[in-house]
C-alpha cells in the first residue's frame, strides 16, 4: 500500500482525513499543508533538536514545503516518491540533499 498518508499522519499526529493527503502523492505540486505543525515543531519548541534522514514526500514543489522549513535542522535524503538508491536519479532528475 502507499506510504504517502501515513507520513503525514506520523510527523503530525492526525488521521490522514484530517492531513488532507489520503492518497499517493504523484509528482504534482502538491504537499502536506503549511497549517499543519510537525512533531519536528513542536520538539524544537521544547529545546530539541531534529533531524530527517530517507524519503520526506510531503512536498517540495514551494521551499516552505521543504523538511528544513518544517522544523527538522537537517534533512539528507530525496524528496520524491522513489528513487535509484545509487544513481539517485528519479524521473530523470536527480533526487538527493543534504541539507544543514
């Protein structure tokens, strides 16, 4: 089954119905809304530090959309759906950060 409304539902702590994504994500501009807060948010407001590592899926068609802009201090790892794990190429682009 597809991942996409379990990692909303996991980083905000919501059933996907209320995450507003209940289905796969294709490559379209698209993501988990600015509205909602992140695990990642509301551990930084208590001192914590996070941090992403794997496949985000939640958006990245605008920054804001982006792990690093949604609480997590770092991100490595791709943003799209699939990916090769050595060429890190999807869709013919390549696919892989490493942000600070």
């Amino acid at each position: 089954p597809p991942g996409s409304p379990t990692r909303p539902a996991i980083l905000t702590g919501r059933k996907p119905l209320h995450t507003g994504i209940n289905f796969w994500l294709p490559n379209i501009a698209a993501g988990l809304s600015l509205n909602e807060v992140t695990l990642a948010q509301v551990l930084n407001r208590r001192n914590f530090t996070s941090h992403a590592v794997g496949k985000w899926h939640l958006g990245f068609h605008k920054t804001p959309y982006t792990p690093t802009f949604r609480g997590f201090s770092s991100f490595y790892g791709y943003y799209e759906g699939s990916e090769d794990y050595y060429t890190h190429v999807t869709n013919g682009g390549f696919d892989f950060h490493d942000e600070r």
